[in-house]
C-alpha cells in the first residue's frame, strides 16, 4: 500500500513520523509533495522517503492520500488533482472548516457527483510529540476496513475518536486550537515563578510537568476535572485561595469564549 502526502508541513510530518514508528509504512511505501524543492529534499532526508514538487505524481502513486494543505488552497490542489483520481483511492483531509460535502463537490468540479472514499480528520500539534488527539468522520463510501485502517493510522500519533461530523468544528476548537491556551497557561504559571525567584528554565520545567501530569490524571482516573480540582483543595488551604484569584479574573468562562469563538471562525473559513 502507498501512502501519499500533498503537503509535508508540519502535520504532515507528524503523521508520517507515527506511521513510520509504529510500523504502519515503511519508508518506501511513502511518497510526499511540497512546495519547492528544497523542502521536499529536507523531508526526503529526514524520513527517508520519496518527495516531489508534482501533486499529480503522488496521486498517480498513492493508495490512501492525505491532503495535508491548509484550507485556503483546497480549490486549486483539488482541481489540479481530481481528473487523475483513481475511485479506490481512500482520500485523507486534515483541513479545519472544509465538510465531506464541499470537499465532495471540489471532486466533482462542477460535474456530476464524483465518488470519492473520504474521510475528514483534525489532528492537533501534540501529535509531533506522538501525544496527539484526532477527531475523524468518513464518508459513506469508507467502508469498515478502510475506517479502521484510518482510525489505525491516527492511533500511530496519538489518541484517535471518531466523531459526528456536525462535532468536527468542536473537535478543532477543543483539541486543535487548545494547545495554543495550554502553552499560555504554561507560560502564565511559569512567570509567577520567575517573579517569586525561580530562574526561567525551571519555572518553566515544573509548570509543563504539572500540566502534563494533571491531564495525564484526568484520562487515567476517570474523575470529572472538577472533583479532581477538590482533591487539591484543602479547607483554608493556599490551593483554594489560587482558584478564587482565577475565579474572580473570570478564567472560565473566557476559556470558554475562546473554544466558541475559535468554533465561529472555523464555520467560516
């Protein structure tokens, strides 16, 4: 089987880079296009597989390919692409905001109706790090081998759940863009240490294994955060008076103003 990539940024490298750790490809089984050519000389020499400059040769070559361009270039590479398509080919989409119906009818060009074996999934950073978590839904021609193929794939980098498709603007706000609060929040803990005289580098080191540790307790414990947070919390404590301070700068809710404003701008890309 090959696997292709139209994009070799940085998702793209975290896929092969799973895929390539747990075994599911081997480097020759993989075949990649950039931009230029230096980039796909650079990705050629660190994963040891095939690059090109030309769409259309991974797509002559590939047997499940991954669309990995970001969304605002969905149009030209699909029109480029899809008179050579082949219909078994299982097509991979980790563009934010772009439906199995609009990513449908950029196959179609116009045309009748082109089937078209998709699934659309949405990664997020941590996957370079192979702790990732993707949100994925198919299409109904994705048969059941094919979707636990795609769900095996996904799982080389991290956590993979399936999802409804009217969840995946969620799963984008929730788990793709959320990492980049998670490393202000590291960022904010790690500066209150530096005002109280820890040096940077420490500061930094204790905040990231707090929050690695607390999230790696919330998945493996089953507890709701919330009761966890209480577990913390001693009666008169110092833990308590922390949590009204953040209360009281309303974290909460504007956490939550920003998974929602992130799930607006997604509706519109």
């Amino acid at each position: 089987m090959k696997l292709g990539f139209i994009g070799l940024g940085s998702m793209a490298s975290a896929i092969i880079g799973g895929i390539l750790k747990e075994g599911i490809a081997a480097p020759e089984d993989i075949i990649g296009s950039a931009k230029t050519r230096e980039s796909a000389e650079k990705k050629a020499k660190e994963f040891n597989i095939e690059t090109c400059t030309d769409n259309r040769e991974v797509v002559r070559q590939a047997d499940v390919l991954v669309l990995a361009v970001k969304p605002q270039f969905f149009p030209e590479v699909i029109a480029e692409i899809r008179d050579i398509l082949r219909e078994d080919t299982l097509v991979i989409s980790v563009a934010a905001g772009k439906t199995i119906k609009y990513i449908e009818e950029q196959f179609a060009g116009g045309g009748e109706a082109k089937r078209v074996k998709l699934v659309r999934c949405m990664p997020n950073t941590p996957a370079l790090v192979l702790a990732g978590c993707t949100g994925f839904c198919v299409n109904e021609q994705v048969d059941r081998p094919e979707k636990e193929f795609a769900e095996r794939l996904f799982s080389s980098f991290g956590k993979a759940i399936e999802v409804p498709e009217r969840l995946m603007d969620t799963v984008g706000s929730v788990s793709g863009s959320s990492p980049a609060f998670v490393f202000m929040f590291i960022e904010a803990l790690a500066d209150g240490a530096v005002a109280e005289g820890m040096p940077r580098k420490q500061a930094i080191e204790f905040a990231a294994q707090a929050v690695c540790g607390s999230a790696k307790l919330v998945l493996e414990s089953g507890k709701h955060p919330g009761e966890l947070k209480d577990m913390v919390c001693s009666p008169g404590g110092t833990t308590i008076q922390g949590v009204r301070t953040l209360e009281k700068g309303g974290m909460r809710g504007t956490v939550m103003d920003a998974v929602i404003a992130c799930v607006e701008k997604t509706r519109k890309l």
